[in-house]
C-alpha cells in the first residue's frame, strides 16, 4: 500500500467546463444536423435520437451549471 491521499475536490472551474461541454455538444448536433444531407433514411433516424439524446445532456448539463454557480455564490 502506498501513502497516497487522493486530490482535494476542486470545483474552481465547473461552471467553465460545464459551458465548455455545452458548447461542445451544441457544435455536435450542428455538424451531425449537416451530415444528414447525405445519409439514407436509417442513418437519419439515428442522427436524431442522438441529437434529442443531446439535447437531453444539454439540459442536465445547464441545470448542473446552474447548481454549480449556486453552489460557488455560498
């Protein structure tokens, strides 16, 4: 067994990660919202239950950033 302690929990920077994914997956539905010009109707029906999976991410995300702020304002 070694005498290592685990890293302190640092939420400094949550919120700006947090907006960063939120950015992130935005961008990904864009880019996969364009490449349905090209795919046949199976790839499309993919596209989109990925895209509203997204959109469901987005939204937990947003609410975390909205705990986070809370959270940093105490």
């Amino acid at each position: 067994m070694s005498n290592q302690r685990p890293k302190p929990d640092d939420r400094s920077d949550n919120v700006e990660k947090l907006k960063d994914m939120v950015q992130n997956t935005i961008g990904n539905i864009e880019a996969a919202e364009e490449t349905m010009g090209f795919a046949n109707e199976k790839e499309r029906v993919a596209i989109k239950a990925k895209n509203a999976r997204r959109e469901e991410s987005i939204e937990g995300m947003r609410s975390e950033i909205r705990d986070e702020a809370a959270a940093r304002k105490k």
